[in-house]
C-alpha cells in the first residue's frame, strides 16, 4: 500500500494531518532538548526517560515507521468568562478521542500488512512529539514552542503510532514564522523572551498545573487563568485563517466561570467537566486557582463575596488560606469573618493581614 492510500484512509477516519518518519531524532530537532537537559533546565517529570526520548528506537527497538496524526481542536465559540480555561480543556479529553481513532487506524494498518507490531502514544509516552511531527511534515516548531501547521494552525493534537514496517517517510516542514514575534511579544509573563525556548517556571499554564500553596510572584503571574493560556496562540498569524469546528467532540462544554467554579463540590465532580482534559487534575487545583483569579481581577462583587465565605468553611486548608487571602485582598468587611479566624488554627491570618502571607 501506498502512502497517498494509507494517508487517505486516516484521513477518513477524521485525522486531519498524517505524515511519516523514522524512529530516528534529527540532530537540529532535539539540539534543544540536549541542551536543556544539559542545563538541569526541564521538569522533574522528564528526566526519568531522557535516554528513550533521544531515542525512538530504544522505547521500541523493532520500530520502521513513526506515523504521526493530528487533530484539529481549533473552536469558533468565544468565551468571555471571568476566569480562562484553555481551548485545549474545554471539551471531551482529546487523549480518549485521539485513542479511539488510532485504534480504528490500527485496525486499517492490519488489514494491510501482515505480521504487524505497534505501539502507540497520545501525550503520554517518552518521546517528543513535536519534533516527531515537524520531521513527518505536519507543521514546524515555532518560537512559542508549539507545532504550527500552515492550515490548521497550532491547536493540533498529536498522537505517535510505532510500528514494525517501513514506510516511505515523509519530508520535514519547512519553519515559517521568519521576522514574526507576535507570540513572544504577547506572553504576559515574558516566558518567551528567547525564541523557540519556553520557560516553564514562569509559563502561566505551567503555573495553573502546579499543587499546593504558591508563592506571590507565581499568584501574580497567573492572572485570571483558571487552567492552561493561549495568548501566544492568540497571537499567532497562522491562526487568523484556519478551519474551526471540525471535530464536535472538542465543542467546548465547560467555561472559567468563577463562581460556578467555586461552588462545585469537590467531591462530586461536575458531570459536565467529566471526561474533559481537566478532570484528571481534580477540583482542588482549580478551585485554587480561580480564588487566585478573584485576587488579581481585584472586582468587588456580591456574588464573589459569597463564594469566598462558602470556601472558608472548605476541608482544605490551601483553599480556605486563599479564601482568607481573596476575601483580604479584596477589601471586605474583616469584622464580618472574626468568628471564623478565631476559630482557624491551620492558617496564619495574620500573615495575610499583613501581606506577607
């Protein structure tokens, strides 16, 4: 069979990039990673499966062909909510959505080569995907550090199908964000300054990700984002002009809206966030973040005040100390929550009160 033929198959199956390549990283694609590497400059998660992420080949050493597909999440619905979430989370988890395909393309692949062997991931597995698919021809790496393909833009999800045969690979994309800087010059945290390098410890999707109580300087960073940021995305020319709405299953279901945030039970997730990019995290995090939001809207409202009361009454204590925090920061009446702090004996209010908590 053919490339052109298998292409079109996946193609059928609603992939909307398909492209080929060796289980071999060019030099210029993984230069980056050496060196961050090198650096001690990468999450603590990556380091477990560096040598694997080098190389393709030692994760699955009978692999030919690495088939890279992608799908477009790409939404044409605007949400002007209070708090962000990213468009990536919005609808149903794109893992489930991209399994479900690979393994429809998996069974297309059987039927055409005998004595198959594969293996699969969806942004769970040690290998570099984006670089993956700039050498399979679905897009370049641009400076934000994200895929971007001259159709779809960069609200691509990718999945990696190894398998034992070996195809006719196809050519790498060609990089074309030239003299642009539009999505450095518009990340709020400046974690773009150097093109092509992302700083994660100021990322504020980083930031949305991480556990427990932060520090001042990442709360200010993390503006009025409950999960993830796309300013960089927003930015970007290749998605002025793109097809949207091509896949119902990223329809986005869920909405930063703080208030309903903050008034979901943490034990009983929301059905509507169920089987969504988000779910997996859990409510804590979230909610952490959207009183964190309340914070740096610096908006005195009724119905934000309401919330913030229900969350000092909460069984965590990292979400009543950013309960006490919004409610401080925000200027409400403190004599209307003294029987509370009297009775607080995990959080230093005082603390607060004085700004240095």
């Amino acid at each position: 069979m053919v490339n052109s033929d298998l292409k079109a198959k996946f193609n059928n199956l609603g992939f909307d990039l398909v492209g080929f390549t060796r289980p071999k990283l060019k030099k210029e694609l993984s230069k980056n990673f050496k060196n961050r590497y090198n650096k001690d400059d990468l999450p603590s998660f990556v380091h477990h499966n560096v040598e694997s992420i080098l190389n393709p080949k030692k994760e699955a050493p009978w692999a030919n062909t690495i088939i890279v597909v992608g799908l477009s999440y790409a939404s044409s619905k605007i949400q002007e909510t209070d708090g962000f979430i990213s468009r990536y989370a919005r609808g149903v988890d794109y893992h489930n959505v991209m399994e479900e395909k690979i393994k429809e393309g998996i069974e297309v692949l059987k039927k055409s080569f005998k004595n198959l062997k594969y293996s699969y991931y969806i942004d769970n597995g040690p290998v570099l995907e984006k670089a993956l698919a700039q050498q399979a021809g679905l897009g370049w790496i641009g400076k934000n550090t994200l895929l971007i393909n001259e159709k779809y833009g960069s609200y691509i999800f990718l999945g990696e199908i190894f398998i034992n045969k070996k195809l006719s690979i196809d050519n790498p994309a060609v990089n074309k964000c030239g003299n642009c800087t539009l999505c450095r010059d518009n990340c709020p945290t400046d974690s773009l300054e150097t093109p092509y390098y992302l700083n994660y410890r100021t990322c504020r999707s980083y930031l949305t990700q991480e556990k427990g109580i932060l520090d001042q300087n990442k709360e200010i960073l993390i503006g009025n984002c409950i999960w993830g940021c796309d300013n960089c995305q927003e930015a970007c020319p290749f998605n002025k002009e793109i097809p949207r709405d091509l896949h119902s299953e990223f329809e986005p279901k869920i909405t930063g809206n703080i208030v309903d945030i903050l008034n979901y039970d943490r034990k009983d997730f929301p059905e509507k966030w169920l089987n969504t990019a988000l779910s997996w995290r859990g409510m804590r995090v979230i909610q952490r973040n959207a009183l964190i939001s309340l914070i740096n809207l610096n908006v005195k409202k009724e119905k934000y005040r309401k919330v913030i009361l229900k969350k000092m009454t909460d069984n965590s204590p990292i979400l009543r100390y950013y309960a006490y925090k919004a409610y401080i920061s925000l200027g409400y009446d403190i004599s209307q929550i003294q029987d509370k702090i009297n009775k607080e004996n995990e959080i230093n209010i005082k603390k607060i009160l004085e700004g240095s908590g």
